[in-house]
C-alpha cells in the first residue's frame, strides 16, 4: 500500500503541470492486466485511468486549491510525489487495492450562527476523485432535469434564480422553500450504489466510489467510520448528490410542478397557499418515505419569493415589473466582512488592506451582480471609502503627521493645522469634509481602492 506522507515527498523534479515526466508521455496511465480490457460502458475505469484524464483532474485540483487532508499533503507537493510513486498509485486503482484516506473533518460558521460540516480529503484523493467526475459527469448529465441548476456545466445560481423569477412572472406567487437537514451527511449508500448502477455497469468504479463513501471521517484524532452520506468537501460528492435527488425531480415533473433545485436547495412555485401546503406535504413523504432523507420542518416553509432568501436573493416588485435583488441576510454578511478587513486595529498596510477589500468586493461583485442594487451599491461605496479613510487617518496617529499629510494632498496650511488637532473621533473625521477633499475618491483609486460601483456596472449589464 503506497503511503502518502509528505515528509517522503522528494523535491527538486521539474513541475510542469502534469503528472507523468517528459520521458513517459504516451505510454498508457494505469497497468491493466491482460484480458481484462472491457469496452463501451463496462470499462469506465480505464477511462478513469487514462494519461489525458488524471491529467486533466491534477490540473483540476490544483487550480482549485484548499488545504491539506490528513496526511498534510498540499496542492504544491502533488507533482513530487505523483512523479514517485505514480506508478504505485496506477497499480493499486487497477487492481483493486486502492483505499482512500478518512476525510479531515472542518466546522465552516453559517451566516445563521450554526456550522457546516465539511469533509476535506487528501489532495490525492481529491485527484482521483476529479477523474471519476469527469468520466461520470457526461453519463449523467442528460438524465438530469432541467430544472436542477447546482454542480453542472454551463448552469448557475443565476441562471436558477432568473427562472424562479420567471414563474413569479407567470402567476406562480407562492414557493414552497424545502429544507434538508444535513443533507450532504444523510445520503442512503445503498440507494445511491443502486442509482448508480442504472447507468454505470463496472463494478470496479461502483467499488471504487464506495471505497469513497465510507473511507471514515477523522474527528478530534479519532476515525469514525462512515455508514451514510457524501462528505461536503470532496469532488465526488456534488455530482453524488445531483443523482441521488433526480429522482425526486422526477416526481416533481411527472405532476407538472414548477420548481428550481441547486443541489439540496429546492423551491417549488404553486400558484395558491392551499396547493403549497398540499405540494409540501408530498415532498416530505417522498424524501423521508423514498429517500431516507430528514426534512428540517423548522426551516422548511411555504412563503412569498418577495420575502424568503434563495440562493442569497429574493424577488422584488414595482408595479409592472418584477426584479431580483439580494437578501438583507447577504448584504449584512458584506458588511461585516468589509469591517473586519478594514477594523482599525489589524495593523496592515494600507495596500494590503486595499487587496483584501478588492478580493473579497470581486468575488462578491461576481455572485450578485445579477441582482438589480444600483442605489444599493453606491451607498456600499461610499460606506467603503470612509472606512478606508478612517483607516488611513488612524495610521498617520501622530499630529506632525496629520498636519504634514493633510498639507501635501492640497489642504490651506490653517484648515490643515485645525484638523491635525481635532478632538473628533476616526469616523466622525473620516466622514468630514477636509477627509473628502483630501483623500478623494480619485486619490483612493490611485492607491488601489476597486471602485465597486464601477465594477457592479460592468457586471449587471453583461446579465
């Protein structure tokens, strides 16, 4: 059994993003014996184990990033070790013998004050993950419905919320919001293996992904094994998930219901509270009844897409027109981020406080810009800016310091002198008009503040 312990892992190999060596390139990826080769949908595991396949998944998981699994592995130390023991790792995934790593377990904080349990494997195991994902994906993509959005190309959170406010549009005022209590760690392994023999006829994949599902979870230096569910975390387990929840989409389509599914968030849109509460009681029966699967009652309701959160955004409606905007809940979470990059007392530079905002506003910027918040956004703005300058008003700290700074960006050596001296407090100043016309907004962008308004701009109307 090949041991993936990083302080084995040589160094001093030629990186260059892809797992096999110059010298081997063509050869074939994995060692089947002879007359083992199968065809056709009996020999997925030699598509697993193709050259251009692990390939493609290494890269995969390298760009992705994230911390190590257990054995302390990083994304940068695949390529050392797949150099040396490649061959090793073939051999075992061929035969039979390859047995994947417990997953490490990570407590992610919820906006909502709970936690969500997160599965981290090894960076290898999270390799060889990616290259089933990519030979099963296109098996089961077209028997997905078109109405699941979550984990599948070329389909988004956007593309899922413009389609609920589609039915919105068409009458469909009430949504029927179904939550899944920890759904990612409740998934039944032996329904799941019976779905996935409908279309995947190797068992040597089948076992494979079971090897997966119950490699154990390490908690507190201790391995609990795994008797259910597709840890949150792993490759696998999105594309794990879509299968097992198709067939309720099958349910809902063969009694012509209007809904929207991401992964385990689903909202179903009827057109009265009476058929809401009918259309709820349905679900429960069949995901408790058929999937196994508990349903969170507390937070599972029926509402109007005006008021409930999907996917962090809600419906709006002026008059005629109906729009998408963010959630309160999403717009209290940038703020607060915003104030612990900008909290006075983190001690940074300013430039490094600048990257921060502008990593975290883009990423931000990328998931809503969908949502109408032009009003919004400029007061986020504005909001940003004077932290910023709070920010840099604390760390001039010294009166000399004030007066000479306030002097240099064109303020009257007086006007200067007056506020070097203020009794005021940082946010008080920061909000003055001396702070506006010193650190203006054009001076802000030339020390690397990203303009969001800008930015949203630019987003909002590429949607």
């Amino acid at each position: 059994m090949t041991q993936r312990l990083p302080n084995t892992v040589p160094t001093g190999y030629l990186c260059n993003d892809t797992v096999e060596p110059e010298s081997n390139r063509g050869a074939h990826s994995a060692v089947i014996p002879k007359g083992e080769a199968k065809m056709g949908a009996d020999a997925l595991l030699e598509m697993v184990l193709d050259r251009n396949n692990l390939n493609q998944a290494f890269k995969r998981v390298k760009q992705n990033g994230g911390s190590a699994g257990i054995d302390g592995m990083t994304v940068d130390q695949m390529l050392p070790y797949l150099r040396t023991h490649g061959s090793n790792l073939l051999e075992e995934l061929a035969s039979g013998k390859y047995r994947p790593q417990p997953v490490k377990r990570v407590e992610i904080p919820k906006p909502d004050g709970g936690k969500r349990l997160l599965g981290v494997p090894t960076v290898i195991d999270r390799m060889v993950q990616q290259a089933i994902v990519q030979v099963l994906q296109p098996i089961f993509e077209p028997t997905f419905s078109e109405s699941s959005f979550g984990f599948r190309p070329k389909r988004s959170a956007q593309q899922a919320i413009k389609r609920a406010k589609e039915y919105y549009e068409h009458g469909y005022s009430n949504v029927v919001d179904i939550d899944l209590a920890r759904y990612f760690d409740t998934v039944n392994h032996d329904l799941l293996v019976r779905m996935l023999r409908e279309h995947v006829k190797d068992e040597r994949i089948i076992n494979l992904i079971r090897k997966f599902l119950r490699s154990g979870v390490l908690t507190g230096g201790l391995v609990s094994p795994t008797e259910e569910g597709t840890p949150q975390g792993g490759n696998l387990s999105p594309l794990l998930s879509n299968i097992y929840l198709t067939s309720f989409d099958r349910l809902l389509e063969s009694r012509n219901h209007r809904f929207v599914r991401y992964a385990d968030d689903c909202n179903i849109y009827v057109k009265s509270r009476r058929a809401a509460a009918r259309v709820m009681a349905g679900c429960v029966r069949f995901l408790e009844g058929k999937l196994k699967l508990k349903v969170n009652r507390e937070k599972s309701r029926v509402g109007s897409p005006l008021r409930m959160k999907f996917l962090g955004f809600s419906l709006y409606k002026t008059g005629k027109k109906t729009g998408i905007r963010p959630h309160h809940k999403p717009l209290e979470t940038f703020k607060k981020r915003v104030r612990m990059i900008t909290s006075r007392r983190r001690g940074r530079s300013i430039s490094q406080i600048l990257l921060e905002t502008k990593v975290f506003t883009t990423g931000w910027l990328g998931y809503y810009a969908i949502a109408d918040m032009r009003e919004r956004i400029s007061e986020l703005n504005e909001w940003i800016r004077r932290r910023i300058r709070q920010y840099i008003w604390k760390q001039w700290k010294k009166i000399s310091a004030k007066f000479r700074n306030l002097k240099q960006l064109g303020i009257p050596e007086e006007r200067a002198w007056m506020w070097a001296n203020t009794r005021l407090g940082y946010w008080r100043t920061a909000g003055s008009p001396v702070l506006k016309r010193s650190l203006t907004n054009k001076y802000l962008v030339s020390i690397g503040y990203d303009d969001i308004s800008v930015r949203y701009e630019v987003l909002h109307q590429n949607h």
